[in-house]
C-alpha cells in the first residue's frame, strides 16, 4: 500500500481539525500502516508519529526535490529514523520537474546540511543506501535487489565521471580521505546510464574488458575504508 501523508502543516492541522489526530496517528488508528506499506514525504512528524511508523514497520519516501518546491519543509523522519526504512523518491512531475534519482540524492544530502546547519550530515554512504537498498527493502525486493551480493540480480549503473561538469575527484570522506561514493553525490550531473542491455549472452558490447577490469580494481582499493562496518 502507498499514500502520501505530513507533508504540509496545513495537511497536520487539518487532520486534528477534523479527527483530532496528527495524520500518522489517524492512519494507524485505521490499520493503514504496516510492513507493506510505503509513506511518502512524512515531513511534519512529532515523535509519536515516529514511533508509530517504527513500531508497525511502515516505510517512508523521502522525496526532497519536491519538498523544497513546494516548501513543505525538511523531512524530520530523516534524522529521528529510530530504525524506519527510507528510501528516496521523486515525487510526481508537476511537483518536481526532474525525475532524475541521482539528483535527488545530491539535494538529499544538502537539504540534510542545511536544514540542521550542520555538514557533517547528510552522510553520502547513507544517502546511497537509501537510493538502493533502502529502497528495495521498502518495497519489499531487498532479497532480489538493492545490493550486489551472492544470489541477488546484478542490476549495476556505471558512472563515468569524466561526464560530470566539475567531479570533485577528492572529495573528502569522514577520515579525510577521497571518498568516491561522495564525489558522485556532490555532482551527480549527466552519470546515469541509460537503461539497456549492454550485455547480451555475457558479451559486454561497449566495454574492452582488461582495461574496464583494470580500472575496477583500483576503484575497488578506494573503498573498503570508507564505508564502515555497519554499512551494506
């Protein structure tokens, strides 16, 4: 089930106006929550409600983009998460304009900074997580999808930084050192590949294997050190 719900204060008052509950609280009281459901925005939430989504195992959207369009204000559910699973979302086209998820991830990570004016939140591993797995457990497909692990689909965006306006190539991490998974927050810019089948029969149409091989591995030597032991 998904619905939209505390996205305005005009929507919050309404909902005491008439029920003399917050919306969350209205919804639980009618069984709406639950592990299958998702929740968009959840931007006006007390801590009652909070606890609400967490105890039921609700799921949350986060769409940012169309947050800060709108100025319906900073989703708080983001930084009290109490264990809530959110993933990222776009919202509709009228209430956005770009439905572009590497977009929403850079403003997702800003909206955090700014809106607690503090720029060591908006943490670019966390706001990945939220991208991938975050989003798939949200949707239920965290067992098929979200990750690369043994047994999941081997669904991969490469991104090419040499398309980005200004990558920041060192973009620093928490230990100081150039975090890759930041740089692609902080410009997300023209990166994402265009949905096709570049490998049919196990036969990569555009990449020159060795070289591609090659370039991984020294990708890969980057990261181990960046993400943490609590990170998938």
């Amino acid at each position: 089930m998904h619905t939209h719900s505390s996205e305005t204060i005009w929507e919050v008052e309404e909902s005491l106006r008439q029920f003399g509950r917050c919306p969350i609280e209205e919804l639980y009281n009618r069984g709406i929550p639950g592990p299958c459901t998702v929740v968009a925005h959840c931007v006006w939430l007390d801590d009652r409600e909070i606890e609400l989504l967490a105890r039921s195992g609700t799921s949350v959207a986060h769409c940012p983009c169309s947050n800060m369009k709108l100025s319906s204000g900073p989703a708080r559910v983001i930084t009290r998460r109490k264990g809530i699973t959110v993933g990222l979302g776009s919202d509709c086209e009228k209430e956005n304009n770009n439905l572009d998820l590497l977009e929403e991830m850079k403003f997702a990570s800003l909206l955090q900074m700014v809106s607690t004016l503090d720029p060591t939140t908006g943490d670019p591993w966390d706001i990945l997580t939220m991208a991938t797995l975050e989003g798939a457990r949200a949707l239920g497909l965290d067992v098929v999808t979200g990750s690369l692990e043994v047994g999941k689909q081997a669904d991969i965006v490469t991104c090419c930084e040499d398309l980005a306006p200004a990558f920041p190539r060192d973009q620093p991490g928490k230990d100081g050192q150039p975090d890759p998974i930041g740089g692609l927050i902080a410009a997300p810019g023209d990166l994402a590949a265009q949905h096709r089948v570049l490998v049919p029969q196990r036969q990569h149409l555009r990449v020159f294997r060795p070289a591609a091989a090659q370039h991984g591995s020294r990708l890969l030597d980057q990261i181990p050190d960046q993400r943490g032991d609590d990170r998938q």
